[in-house]
C-alpha cells in the first residue's frame, strides 16, 4: 500500500489542466523535468527504448555510445517533451498498477 502511495506521488500532473506560471500551458515546469528524469531512471530496458524511437521519430538531437542514449530534455522540441512526458507518466502508471 505505501509502494503504491509513493507511485502515484511520481505522476506528474499534466500540464495542460493546472496553471504553470507562463502563457504557454505546453511548458514543463523545473519539477516536472526533474520528476520524469527521476521516473526514466526506474523504467525497463523495453520502456527506454520507446523513448529513444520517440527522440528519433522527432529528429531531436541525441548521443549514443555503449553506456545508452543520452540527451538534454530542455533542447528538446516542447512536442518531444510532451511526448516523452505522456509516454512516462503512462509507464509509471502501468507499472504501478501491475506492480512491475
């Protein structure tokens, strides 16, 4: 019960139905940023894959080498971010729902 509680602290509201503090309802905020980050880290290896095809699919800029794909979130396009926000929030959603 508690792992679940703490699960859903994770989610991160989405932008589109709260203020942000800019005109651009689009925009993440720094905590927001910071949640994802901390959420892409708990996901599978199938899970960040999608995100490199979502990076891909949107001809962002991204470095690979052995160690994985690495990326700056703040250049990527806000549709990017979006995506990859949707895609995560979805993740950790599943997972917590499924206790993966």
């Amino acid at each position: 019960m508690e792992n679940n509680k703490k699960n859903e602290e994770e989610i991160i509201e989405n932008p589109k139905s709260r203020e942000v503090g800019t005109t651009d309802p689009e925009i993440l905020s720094n905590d927001d940023k910071l949640k994802i980050k901390k959420n892409i880290e708990t996901l599978q290896k199938h899970e960040y894959m999608r995100i490199y095809y979502i990076l891909q699919g949107s001809k962002e800029i991204y470095t690979t080498n052995r160690n994985g794909v690495w990326f700056n979130f703040n250049s990527l396009k806000l549709s990017t971010q979006q995506k990859i926000y949707e895609y995560v929030n979805m993740c950790v959603i599943n997972n917590t729902k499924y206790n993966i």
